[in-house]
C-alpha cells in the first residue's frame, strides 16, 4: 500500500466519520427541538385559556430516549472513523 493510497483511506475515513456525526447529531437536536416544542404549545395553551382548551403533550421523553440511544451509537461510530482517517493520514506522512 502505497502513501497516497494510505492518505486517500484516510480522507475517505474522515468524510465519512463527520458526515456519520452530522446526520447522528441532527436526530438528536430534532428530538429535542420536538420537545420544546411541546413543551411551548403547553404553555401558550395555560397562558391563554379563552382561546381554546389546554393542550397536553405526552411521550416526548420516549422520543427523546430512543434518538439519544441512536445518536450516542452513531456518533460513536463517526469518532472511531474520525479517528482512523487521523491515524491513516499520519502513517502515511511518517512512511
């Protein structure tokens, strides 16, 4: 294996590590955007009792819980590619 091909690898790796973080981190953030919300529409519905009936959201925890889960393996994943790419690159600069 040649430097550059090692260096390619490496670069390949990184890409694929960051978008891996992009897209794990962006569930999570809209998992919790859900949240909020929810939890806003509660609010303006207490604040504002003439205007309709209160509304109540539930299960948002659930959401929450599974997209942290996901998030915690994905995002895990992109660091250990995020790694490797570093390490690839650095072989290759040292060789």
């Amino acid at each position: 294996m040649t430097m550059t091909e090692l260096n390619i690898i490496g670069l390949c790796a990184n890409i694929l590590g960051t978008i891996t973080l992009a897209f794990s981190l962006g569930a999570y953030i809209r998992s919790i955007r859900l949240a909020i919300d929810a939890h806003e529409l509660f609010i303006l519905s207490y604040l504002n009792p003439n205007r309709g009936p209160i509304v109540q959201v539930t299960g948002t925890d659930i959401h929450m819980n599974r997209d942290k889960k996901i998030a915690s393996l994905f995002s895990w994943i992109g660091v250990v590619l995020v790694v490797v790419g570093f390490c690839c690159q650095i072989i290759a600069y040292l060789v």
